[in-house]
C-alpha cells in the first residue's frame, strides 16, 4: 500500500460546492475525469491542500475517489 497521510480513507471527505456542482450537475463528466486520472497510473501525487502522497498514488486515489461511484 501506498504512504499517504494519516486520514485519508479514514474520514468520509465532504466535498466542497465545486465538487458538488460538477457531481450533481454532470456526473458522468466527474466519473470520466476521475477514469481518466486513474488511467495515468500516477505513482505519486501533489496534493494543493494536504500531504503529497509519495508511492503508489493510483491506489490511493482511487480509494478516496471512490465516493464518486
């Protein structure tokens, strides 16, 4: 498993209006998008506002994505 920070898959992240936006407006687009970043196989991530996730970034992504179906 990848390193990432402490609570990520451990809280329930609330998504901010944005996000909310983008879901409930275009839900397919958001889901493209996220299969599209899946896609890349990113080892490691730059995170704007939290830790960097630095091995295996696919995997954690895709866990804290998953609320998006």
């Amino acid at each position: 498993m990848g390193t990432a920070p402490a609570a990520w898959g451990q809280k329930k992240a609330t998504p901010g209006y944005g996000t909310q936006h983008l879901l409930f407006c275009n839900r397919a687009a958001a889901r493209r998008a996220k299969r599209m970043l899946l896609g890349w196989n990113p080892q490691r991530a730059i995170i704007a506002h939290g830790e960097c996730i630095r091995d295996n970034a696919r995997e954690v992504l895709e866990r804290s994505l998953a609320w998006m179906g």
